[in-house]
C-alpha cells in the first residue's frame, strides 16, 4: 500500500472599486487593478449612460439633499425615528451562475462558501467583525454598527421552502459589466422582496457592483420601475466568501468577503469615501463624520495616510484597500444606511423587511445535512477510533434530534440516535460516534435520517461516504520508497472519495507514481501517507521527493504537506507544497522533464512516531508523476545519479564527504589508504541509506590517496587527490 501528501499554492490579485458612484440609481463597481494600464473600472461609463437615460444630473442633487437632512437629523435624535424594534432582517437570494462544474467547483461554489460570505456581512454591519480592534484609535468615537440581520431566504415567491440558494447554469461562460441585464435575467426573485446576489464569472476585471437606491421624490419617480429588474448586487466567484471559514479558491486580496461588504454598503445608499470628485474643495460622500479624501486608497498602507489636510479613513469599508485592512463604518454612514432603510420614498428597501421571504412556509421545515465526515482520517492505526460528522440543520425549527445510519463496507447497517442542545437554522454540529475496527481498508456511507423525530424535506444532501485504511506498519529512518514493483507495504495511498487515486506507470526511473487529474473532481483528494517513522533521536530531518508535471495554464496542482504525531488520529499542516509544470512535454521518459523538491522538517525532530502526508488535489489539469521519495536523519544529501552507489567529494576543511544511495539500509565500511597501502581511516556505519558522512583527515601530505567502500556485498574504490593540511 502506499500513503502520501503534497502541497499547492495560492491565488493572486489587487483591488480597485469603481469611479463615480451618483447617488440616483448607481452601478458602484470594484475591479481588480491590473500590472498594465487596464480602465479600472467601467462604472463611469454605465453611470453617464444611466444619466443619459435620467437627462438630468440634478436630480441626483434633490436625492441627496432628502437623505442628508434626514441623517442629519436622524444623529440628532440618537437613532430613534426607527419604524421597527428588533434587528432589521434582509432576506437574500444567492443566484449561483455557473458553467456546468459540480457543486464547489470553479464558479458552482459550495453552499458553504454562501454561509462564509452571509456571515462575513452579518458580523461587518453588526461590528462584531474579529478585526474590528484594528480601528485606529483616532477613529474609534466615530466607528458605528447597525443592528441588522442578512438572513438566506426561507421562503420562496411560490412559497415554497429554500435555503436561499439559487443554482443556474449560465447562457455564456462569464459577463461583462455591459452584460448586467443577460446576467441578471439568468435567475431572479422580486426585487421588492429579496436581496438578489448574483454570484458569476466577471471577464472584465470587476469583481463587483451593486445598484443604488432610487427614490419616489419628486422629480425622480419616472425612472425607478425600469430598473427593478437589475436591482441587486453581482460578486465574481472568487471574491465571495472568506478564506478564514474553508479552503475557497479566492483572490489572495480578496479573500475575506469584503467585497460584498463594500457592494452592500452601495446598495444601502453609500457612496465611496472619497465621494468620486478628486477635488478635496468640492469631494463629498454625503457622511459628515468621514474625512475627506480626494483619492481611492488601494494596497494595505501603514497608518497614519494624510489626504485633503485630513488622516485618511483608509479602513473604511467603503474605500479600495485589501479586505484584511478593512474593518468599519462610521455612525454617519449607517445613519444614511438606515434613513434608507426606513424611508417610504425609497422602493425596493424598506419592503425588504415585511418580506415573506423571511418566514418559513407553514407547517414547519425538518432538513439536515450532512457536510462532512471529519474522521477516520484517510489512514491510520487506531482500531478504536471515532466516526466524526459535521451536521447542518437547515430546517426552520431548531434541531435537537437526528438518527445516523453508517456501514463499513457491504456490512450490515449500524444506526444511533443522537440528541443534543438546539442548533439555530443554518447552523453547525459536530456528532462524534465510537468506531472499532480491524486492519484493512474501509468505505463507510454514512446518512443522516429523522430530523427532530420526522421526515426530511430534502434527503439529497443527507449521505456521504468515505474510505480510510487502518494499518500499523512502522520504519526506521532515514528510509526511501522508489515504488518499484508492486506498491510498497510500508506506504498507503488513498482517496478518500474513491476518485482517481495514485497509480503506477512507467517512467525515466523504471517506475514512478502518477496522480491521473485530468478528469479528476476537485471535491476528490489523493493522499499518500508514510508509515509511522522515529525521530526522537534527530535534531533534523528533511524530505526530497522528484516530480513530472507538464505545464498547465489553466489549473493549479494543489498539495499540502501534513503530519500526524498520534499514528494518524489527527493530522496537522506543515505547509503548502508549490508544484509548477516542469516541462511543456508530456513525456517523462526524459530526465530533463523531472525536478527534485526539498522540504525541511526538523520541526518534527524528537517526535516519537510521526507519520507524513502528502494530500493532493487538481482539477483538470495534467498527470502529476512523484518518485524517489527520500527522509533524511539529517541534512538532506546532494543528489548523485540513481544508479551510483557512492558520491565522494573534499570539504574545505581539508577532509572528505560521503554521501551514500544505496539500495536498503545496511553497515557500510569506510576506508582511507596512502599509495603504500597505509590505512589512514577506517570507519564502520550503520543503518546507512541515503546518509552524507564527513570525515576529517588529520597530518596528511598533498597526493594521491585511495577511498575504498564495502557496501551491497561488493567494493567500491577510487583514487582522489587530498591537498595536505
């Protein structure tokens, strides 16, 4: 069997946020900012052509008026005027516009990541964002929250139950900005009753916009109707979410779902901080308690930044900076945010919260989910372990009661009834069960059954199966796997989803490893799991291992190095492991086309029993070929030619290095002879394998000196010239 695991890279990205943002109906855009020159942003361009339509700018002028004097006010009265007591609730629709993927892969993102995002907005509105103690104390007093609640829909317009979660597969593979109308008309729920997110594919550099409110103000009432049917916020797929709540392929700087934070803010009437003018004599976003700034920020600068006399509020949410260095609104701009909510002129905001989408159809929802089964991990030794699940209720009544049902292989079913404190809808559990089990190779189903007592509205999301190996083989280091013949009995390989698994082929080195991704589900991962290895009595240790991949620009190779101290209970990341294409040739018949990775673990150096993993995962992309993987009890040796037995080379200090690559460890016996037959150094090694041996060589004259090995039954010699100390 074998074991393995290997670790990948990440995303990259910059941000950028559309330029103006006119407070009529406005189409608030944030891009991404490109190495060459790119337009950052095409608001501009839809906002003059939404003017066109409107004919006069005015009328921006007698919305913002309105909204001013009612903020104002508003402060005044320490928020009082509200038309509701509790939380104002916001029922969203996330319409997931894929291109075909299973769900959570590529733009058909996982449910999981839509509750990411839903609580990333949640705790951003609220303030009880974890970075909300990054505020700079300078504006701490001016720092507000609004008591509101994004809630996935429960109910649909026909009535029917939902999670609030649209999946459509789209008319094209991704949208431009131009494209709103095409995109939007994909998948849509009533605007007046629904905060519609469409979440897409963006070709043009955006990863954001929203629609701003209109109003029934004099003046302006003519336009509203005809933009219902855009109203809403589209996010590109890899700026949805956070990055803190799953491993979701998003832009490295935007990858703490603030862009839907930032696009929401539009959608509730916020301008960019920077009020879109440049003129710090004329520049205004209609908030009295932010600085005013004549200019976007981007990046994540140090604080303090002066703009327009004024230290800028560069971690205002509705600024362009990375996500990690955002973290407020001010008490100004959710006085604004909440005059709009509460403001009969203003359609298609304050009926959100006498929505039916927020309740529940009658009678009551029973639906759980199953999300993952936790445990066995892919491989390890423990016969009694614990079956672990990670459960969702999303019913409309709390959860207290669920019946699991599991079977090991074709075995007979095992069910046990759980109870336990109520989980809130949409929220999570972890069920831990006793498993016993034998040596060998399993597939556990596990499905969920009997919400609370009675049926579930939807079963399709209720099993899950799994296959682990439990095995206890142990090795000495340093050790080696070639994955010549058969596989190993010392290594286990594994895909826990019983997807494409590591397989043998013939390569450059007689036989090699090959993970066949091209048709490979993402969901699906590959491990390769080391047997339990000794390093209590090292003070280093390292990993080299070759591999072939062919260049593909589409997809990435993801691997990740783990550990397990515990014989494979739990595992623990070392890293992540950057596997480039080594070659735009799809042959490994050529040594050329193979690179050697070294990976220090010292880290794990006096551990008792540590077992390796390498977990690999990709996603269309081009075999990836692994061989030779090598553990050093030490420093990791210079690579010498598969088929030599020895590498011999001087030190600077005047004495020699061995380095060793023989075929199993074994006791090796080292000498040093003059040209009289002299021996000038003997030495006796044991367990040796791949080790580097340094041997100093004391009063010895400049000359010709023989080096004689005795390893694999059979002598090695060479003569070298040692230049005299």
């Amino acid at each position: 069997m074998i074991h393995a695991a290997n670790p990948g890279q990440m995303l990259l990205t910059l941000r950028a946020i559309a330029l103006p943002l006119l407070c009529l109906l406005i189409v608030a855009s944030w891009p991404i900012a490109t190495i060459n020159a790119q337009i950052r942003c095409a608001t501009t361009e839809q906002t003059q052509a939404l003017f066109d339509r409107i004919q006069k700018q005015e009328k921006k002028e007698i919305f913002e008026r309105a909204i001013e004097q009612k903020s104002i006010a508003r402060l005044q009265a320490n928020g009082q005027q509200r038309t509701q007591t509790g939380p104002y609730q916001i029922p969203v629709v996330v319409h997931i516009i894929h291109n075909g993927e299973p769900v959570g892969i590529g733009t058909n993102i996982s449910d999981e990541q839509v509750f990411s995002q839903i609580r990333v907005l949640n705790e951003d509105f609220k303030r009880l964002n974890s970075d909300a103690s990054q505020t700079p104390a300078v504006f701490l007093p001016v720092a507000g929250s609004i008591d509101i609640e994004f809630v996935l829909a429960r109910q649909s317009p026909d009535g029917q139950p939902t999670n609030g979660i649209v999946r459509k597969q789209g008319s094209k593979s991704g949208f431009r900005m131009s494209e709103e109308t095409l995109l939007k008309s994909e998948s849509i729920w009533p605007t007046e009753d629904y905060l519609n997110i469409w979440v897409c594919r963006m070709t043009d550099d955006v990863v954001g916009y929203a629609q701003f409110p209109v109003s029934n103000l004099q003046g302006l009432e003519e336009y509203q109707n005809e933009i219902a049917s855009t109203d809403g916020v589209a996010v590109a797929y890899d700026a949805f979410g956070s990055i803190e709540d799953g491993n979701f392929t998003l832009l490295t700087k935007f990858n703490r779902g603030r862009t839907l934070t930032h696009e929401v803010g539009h959608y509730f009437g916020l301008r960019h901080i920077w009020g879109d003018d440049g003129n710090c004599n004329t520049t205004t976003d209609y908030v009295a308690d932010t600085p005013k700034q004549n200019d976007d920020t981007s990046g994540c600068p140090s604080h303090p930044q002066t703009s327009c006399s004024n230290t800028k509020m560069f971690q205002n949410f509705m600024d362009y900076t990375n996500d990690v260095c955002m973290n407020l609104f001010t008490a100004g701009q959710v006085a604004r945010m909440e005059i709009i909510l509460n403001d009969d002129n203003v359609p298609r905001r304050k009926s959100l919260l006498s929505s039916l989408g927020l309740v529940a159809p009658p009678g009551g929802q029973q639906n759980v989910a199953l999300r993952e089964i936790i445990s066995p991990w892919p491989v390890s030794c423990a016969t009694e372990n614990v079956l672990k699940l990670r459960i969702q209720n999303l019913g409309s009544d709390p959860l207290t009661f669920v019946q699991v049902a599991y079977q090991l292989n074709s075995g007979a079913i095992t069910n046990v009834q759980k109870i336990f404190s109520p989980v809130a809808t949409f929220n999570y559990l972890d069920l831990s069960i006793p498993l016993t089990v034998n040596q060998g190779t399993y597939t556990i189903s596990v499905t969920l059954n009997l919400p609370n007592g009675g049926a579930d509205s939807n079963p399709n999301d209720n099993t899950l199966t799994k296959s682990f190996i439990i095995d206890d083989v142990v090795d000495e280091m340093p050790t080696r796997e070639r994955f010549e013949g058969l596989f190993n009995e010392k290594w286990a390989a594994i895909n826990p989803q019983d997807g494409d698994n590591w397989s043998l082929t013939p390569t450059f080195y007689n036989q090699s490893l090959v993970f066949e991704a091209l048709d490979t589900d993402q969901q699906s991962t590959t491990w390769l799991v080391s047997p339990q290895l000794d390093f209590s009595n090292l003070t280093e240790a390292n990993l080299r291992f070759d591999w072939s991949l062919q260049t593909n620009l589409n997809n990435d190779i993801t691997s990740e190095l783990l550990y397990s101290d515990d014989c494979g209970l739990h595992y623990v990341a070392l890293g992540n492991i950057a596997l480039d294409g080594t070659t735009n040739s799809s042959s490994v018949i050529n040594e050329e086309n193979w690179e050697s990775k070294v990976i220090n673990i010292s880290a794990l150096a006096t551990e008792p029993s540590i077992r390796l993993a390498l977990k690999t995962s990709a996603y269309l992309n081009n075999p990836l070929y692994l061989d030779n993987i090598e553990l050093y009890a030490g420093p990791a040796s210079p690579k010498i030619p598969i088929n030599d037995l020895v590498a011999i080379y001087p030190t600077q200090e005047g004495g020699l290095n061995l380095t060793f690559n023989v075929a199993e460890k074994q006791t090796v016996v080292f000498s040093v002879y003059d040209i009289t037959g002299k021996v000038l150094v003997k030495n006796v090694a044991v367990n040796t394998l791949n080790q580097t041996y340094t041997y100093p060589l004391y009063d010895v004259n400049t000359g010709i000196y023989v080096v004689q090995i005795k390893a694999d039954n059979q002598y090695y010699s060479q003569k070298i010239f040692i230049e005299g100390r």
